[in-house]
C-alpha cells in the first residue's frame, strides 16, 4: 500500500514537473528591451541614505535597484517591444531625520514616494506605440497590504512602479 502510494506521489512530482517546463518557456517569450536614463539623480527630490555617509554609493544602489524592478516590471511586455523610461525626479519614502546622533529614514504616512518619469513604448519596427510624462506618487503606501516583505527596503517605492506600470501597459 504505501509503494503504491509513493509510484503515485512520484507520478504527480513528473506530471507537475513536466507541465511545468512550458510554462517556463512562455514565461519566457515576454521580454522587452528596457533603456532606461537617470537625469541629474544628485538633484532628486530625496535619495538620502540613512546614515549620511556615502551618499554617492547608495544613490547608485537605489537606481540599480528600483531600475532591475522596472525591467523585471518590463518583462512582462512582448518581447519585440521596447520601453524607454527617462527618470527625472525621486522621492523615496519617509524622510531622514537626525534621532540621537544617528541618521535614520523615518516612515510617516506624509512622506510619500514620488517618481517623475517619461516613457515611451515602442513596437518591433520602431514605431511609438505609446508615452507618456507621469508623476506617479502613492498617498496610500502605508495603509492597506503591501505585496513586498518588511524586510525589502524598497517596498513601497516597488508597489508605487507596480501600480504605475500596470495601469499604464494592462496585460492582455
């Protein structure tokens, strides 16, 4: 009986796993090309660190982030495509503020994230299919159920793209 049991549990573990590896080929066939351009980032709006030292480093660090989520965002478009993103001004969540002789980013629902951007999408042959200049903000960002964990640094900054990017490209 329990032979029996595991030669099914086997068969279900292959059929998973085989109805798996085409998913992950259409998965596959969405990937649009993503350029993206960071103007003048040491005049964004707020892209301090916490503790004030090496403000060049994390500035770099929050655009190779916040950028890999808009291509992994842009992933999701077909593959012939291309989007343009032109980030003009950036305002993280929270604010950083001196609290006993440290630097920490303090989170209040006053401090919303803001990203100015423009884009423009593009299909195979080059042609504009759509663009946009958008200041995306999300006055909500502490309030109701974020899909990022506590622990992603960037999480509201990730849900506000989200938001952003599926209202302005729905998926078929």
């Amino acid at each position: 009986m329990i032979k029996a049991g595991l030669k099914i549990l086997g068969l279900v573990f292959t059929l998973a796993f085989i109805t798996a590896i085409p998913l992950a080929l259409v998965s596959n066939a969405h990937a649009a090309t993503v350029e993206m351009d960071w103007q003048n980032p040491e005049d964004y709006t707020d892209i301090k660190p916490n503790n004030m030292v090496g403000k060049v480093k994390y500035r770099e660090h929050v655009i190779e982030k916040l950028q890999k989520h808009i291509e992994k965002l842009a992933s999701q478009l077909p593959e012939q495509q291309k989007l343009v993103v032109t980030v003009t001004d950036l305002d993280l969540a929270g604010d950083v503020r001196p609290v006993g002789g440290d630097w920490i980013r303090v989170i209040r629902s006053i401090y919303i994230p803001r990203i100015n951007l423009d884009y423009q999408l593009y299909d195979a042959e080059h042609q504009l299919i759509k663009e946009g200049t958008d200041k995306v903000k999300d006055m909500g960002f502490d309030s109701g159920i974020n899909r990022y964990r506590d622990s992603e640094t960037f999480k509201y900054e990730y849900a506000m793209l989200d938001d952003w990017f599926f209202k302005t490209f729905p998926q078929d």
